[in-house]
C-alpha cells in the first residue's frame, strides 16, 4: 500500500514520539512565560515610571505613594525572566537534540535494511543530504515554528487580559488586531516562501551532487578536456542556488517591513485609544503607559516566528523526503530463517530478484543448496548475477519471489570497506573483544603483519578516508584479516584476490582456504585458481543456474577451463 506524504503535522506528531511529551510541552509553555513576564516587567516598569512622576508632582500624594509593592514585582520579574528563558533555553535544546539524535539513529537502522542502502549507495549526495541537511531542518518544525508560535499565542493572550481589565474593547480590539497583523504576516510568508524554499533545497542538493562528481573525477573530466565544461555546469548549480537565496531574502525584506509597520499602527491605535481614555477620566496616565508598552512588545513574539515561515518550505520537504523511511518498521530480526537441516548452511527455493531500474530479473526462479562446510564456487560471465546472488545469501538484498534460509554469514566485497581509523579499530570491526594477540594472529595469515609492524605505530597507524595510506595488496590483506577474526560460520567471497598479481593471489588464496577449514565458503569468480579450491562449481547465465557440478565430475574441469588462468 502506497504511504501517505508526511506533512509538518504529521512529522511534528512522529518527532513528538521520540522524545518526552513533558520536554515538548515543557518547553513551550517556558517560551509563553519567558514572554509574558518580558511583556509584564516592561508594562510594570512604565505604569510604575508614570505614577511615580504623576506623585513626585503633588506632595500630598507622593508622602503616601507606595514605591516597595511595584520595585519588588518588577525585580520578581526581572529574575523570573531570566530564570525562565534560561529554562526555556535548556528545555527546548534538550528536547531538539535528543529528537534529532533518535532521528538519525532511526533513518541509519532503516538504510540498513535490505534493499535500502543499495539505492542510495547509487546517490551518495542524495544520502548526505538526507542525514545532514534534512534532518537539521526539521529543528526548526519545532524551535522556529511550534515555540515561537506558543509564545505569541501567551503574548496575545496576556495584552488582550491586561488591556481588557483597562476597558473590555480595547481587550478585544488588541486580540484581533495581533492576531490578523502578527498571524496574517506569517500565514502569509508561509505560503509565499515554500516555492522559493523548495527550489533552494533542491538546487543545493544538485549543487552537491556535481561537486563530489567534479571532484572525484576531475583527473577523467581533464584528459577528456571536459573539465572546464562540468566547472561552469557547477557555477550554473551555484548561480540557481543564489537565486533562490536572493528570493527568500527578498521575502523576508518584506516581511520584516511588514511586521515593522504592523507594529507601528498598532501602536499608534493603542495610543490613540489610550490618550482618548485618558482624556474621558475612564484611565489614568500609567494606565496608559501600561497599554501602550503591553502592545509595544505584543508584536516581538510575531518577529521571531517570522524565521520559522521562512523556512517551512524546507523543513516541510524534509519531512516529505524523510517520512516513508521513518513510517516503515524497524527490525533487528535476521533477514532470513536458518536451514530447518542441521547440515545445510544455505537454501534457496525458487528466488528471483528483480531491481527497480531493470526489465530483466537479476536472479530468475534459482533454487540451490548448499551443504555445511562446502567449498562452492560461482561462476560465469559479468552480469550473470553472481554478485547478486552473494547479496541474497549475506541478507542484504530482498528477494521478490521465492523462500531463502540461510546461516550467519560474513560477506567480504570487491570493494574491502576501510574507515579513518586505526588498524586496530578497522580490524575490531569483526571481533570488537579481540585482543592484540588474536589481531596479530590474523594480520600474520594475511601476509600483512610484517607490513603492519614496519610501520612507526603499528596496530595505532591511523588510516585515511577509504584506507588511505594502504596500497591496494594491503587494503586487500587487511580486509582479509578483518575475515578471519569473524566467527560467522559461513563466508561471502566476490572475487577475492581481483586486483592482485599471480604470485600474491596463490598466497593469499592458500592463507584463506586454510583459514576456512571449518568453514562453509561461497565465491563469485572469474579465475581458474579460485575455482580449483572449491568443491562444487555452479555455473550462472542471465539470472538462472545453468548448472552445477562435482570436484570429480567431468563438467567441473569443463567449467574451470572456462575461465581466465592466472
């Protein structure tokens, strides 16, 4: 069933879930009081201001004018003030951080789900748009929207009380007039700003995009003479992304004029029915300084919303963007069954598997077994879809049709995943509560210890971006280490001495196979030497298993012959 788009309602409601409600309600209703004793401490200080003057005239007066009562409000007000917006600041922070850090924990569980992180494996932009810029908007659904529109609501809401007790229309007048003024604003700038939002976050996304391509292919774009062409392709993407700059910040110009000149008139109103008031005796002068500051500062909740507006567009794309990823269930299960036989280590029954972006199933009606602790080698030309089928057995690809069940498995890729860290780190990514012993151990049947040692800091060497700092032998050797320190009891191999010279394959491959003596082992290969460790080879074109054959069969050596020799 096709999930609904998630809009700011329904992402405020989901976002709402993944922290305290006491957080969420804690830290609007400290927003509210923050500005309703700021409203309050200034009205207190001009009535107080004006009565004082009023007495100071009239002796009589000023011997029985009581100064304490409204000097201990207004330092009461002062402190709560302070106290309460350093509340606020702590309580909506808090809740703000500890969402958006459920919330990436959530979107990295939900790409690693099967089928997912391929899809944006093939848009890295797209994925650190996603974790990066989206998720940072939608803190401003809560900081720049919900907060700042409980503060205007108290904001309203204490001058229409206040200047209500003075007379009940000009109560009444007040609440109206903020709320067309200072809502209408807003609701309009809202409504305005989403197109411009929109395109700009759009636009930066595209901008990313062609930069990681210019950037990491700048060697290609320049011997094909091309780089001068994706260089002003790239300023292009820039130029649009100022445009849509240049359109919010025209709006928000506005706005500000807007909000600027809604204050003033209503402003003049209040002192034009306050002078009024005071001129029919129904009020008297600090009466009037204390309408006239209340609807002063009534506006200012309104000019703080007017940042959240601006930015609802993005952050209501963001919720759209990220909404089916947070909708869908999260699940920490095993992505297949276990074989219901004690002997098999894997079980396929009719599988297919069908991309998106193809016509044509990578894996068509295949059924295979594969016994426990057997040597299984597939094999075939390119795009046969034996990579395919090692994503199948790993788990982490979803099949459209068919039944899998499957052992624990470690998969080791083309492509040896390293990270910006230690080798000693890099290799605890299989066996985090292996000690140095174990890690030398599995660097010396890799063939890499001596390497590892020759370097100043051993286990300690820090690593670059992808293993930097490693030729593409060692990346590989380290990679191989990593394998041998997991204790999965079945082991994933695409082609695993692609890349390296003769005499390196054969040793490595020798380490390997001796390292997998009690081990169920399937690889995808293309190599005679590879093939000839195995104890069964399986035989792939187009998507289905042409098939399969012995060590001792006369079709297994028809196979292997088959293939590329050393």
């Amino acid at each position: 069933m096709k999930k609904q788009r998630m809009g700011l309602r329904q992402m405020a409601r989901l976002l709402g879930q993944m922290a305290p409600r006491h957080w969420w309600l804690g830290g609007m209703l400290m927003a509210a009081l923050t500005v309703t004793m700021g409203m309050a401490l200034l009205g207190l200080s001009g009535w107080f201001i004006a009565a004082t003057a009023i007495a100071g005239l009239l002796p009589a007066t000023a011997m029985v004018f009581d100064i304490f009562m409204p000097s201990a409000g207004i330092r009461l007000l002062a402190m709560g003030r302070t106290a309460s917006r350093y509340g606020e600041r702590l309580v909506t922070h808090e809740a703000t951080l500890a969402v958006l850090a459920a919330l990436r924990e959530k979107l990295f569980l939900g790409w690693a789900q099967p089928g997912a992180a391929r899809q944006l494996q093939l848009r890295p932009a797209r994925l650190l748009q996603r974790l990066t810029a989206d998720v940072d908007a939608l803190d401003s659904l809560y900081l720049r929207l919900m907060v700042p529109v409980a503060a205007a609501a108290g904001a309203v809401l204490l001058a229409a009380i206040v200047l209500g007790a003075l007379t009940w229309w000009l109560g009444v007048a007040v609440l109206l007039g903020l709320c067309v003024a200072g809502g209408g604003l807003a609701w309009w700038l809202l409504q305005r700003s989403h197109v411009p939002a929109l395109r700009r976050a759009v636009a930066l996304e595209r901008l990313r995009a062609q930069a990681v391509d210019v950037v990491a292919g700048q060697t290609e774009l320049l011997m094909a003479g091309q780089l001068p062409r994706a260089c002003e392709q790239l300023m292009q993407a820039d130029a649009r992304v100022a445009q849509a700059d240049h359109a919010l910040n025209r709006l928000d110009a506005q706005a500000a004029t807007g909000f600027g000149v809604a204050g003033a008139l209503a402003l003049a109103g209040v002192l034009a029915m306050a002078g009024w008031l005071v001129q029919a005796g129904v009020i008297g002068a600090p009466g009037a300084a204390l309408a006239l500051l209340v609807a002063l500062t009534a506006m200012e909740p309104f000019a703080a919303l007017r940042r959240g507006a601006l930015e609802a567009g993005r952050t209501r794309l963001a919720a759209r963007r990220l909404g089916e990823r947070l909708q869908e269930p999260v699940s920490d299960a095993p992505s297949w069954q276990p074989p219901a036989d004690a002997d098999t280590a894997f079980v396929l029954d009719q599988v297919t598997v069908q991309h998106a972006s193809s016509a044509v199933p990578a894996l068509h009606q295949v059924s295979l077994r594969i016994a426990k602790g057997e040597r299984l080698a597939l094999v075939g030309p390119s795009g046969a879809g034996k990579s395919t089928l090692l994503e199948v057995l790993a788990g982490e690809l979803s099949v459209t049709a068919g039944t899998v069940q499957a052992m624990p498995s470690v998969w080791l890729t083309q492509r040896v995943a390293l990270f910006q860290d230690s080798i000693r780190d890099n290799l605890r990514l299989a066996a985090p509560e292996a000690d140095d012993a174990a890690l030398w151990a599995a660097l010396e049947d890799a063939g890499l210890a001596a390497d590892v040692r020759a370097m100043p800091k051993g286990l300690d060497t820090m690593l670059g971006e992808g293993g930097l700092g490693l030729s593409g032998g060692q990346a590989r050797r380290l990679g191989l280490a990593r394998l041998f320190l997991s204790p999965q009891p079945c082991w994933l191999l695409d082609e695993p001495t692609e890349g390296l010279d003769a005499a390196t394959a054969r040793d490595v491959l020798q380490r390997l196979m001796h390292r997998a003596a009690d081990k169920t082992v399937v690889l995808s290969t293309h190599l005679q030497r590879e093939a000839l460790m195995t104890d069964t080879v399986v035989c792939i074109e187009t998507g289905s298993v042409r098939g399969q054959a012995k060590k001792v069969a006369a079709s297994f050596d028809e196979w292997v012959k088959c293939l590329r020799p050393d």
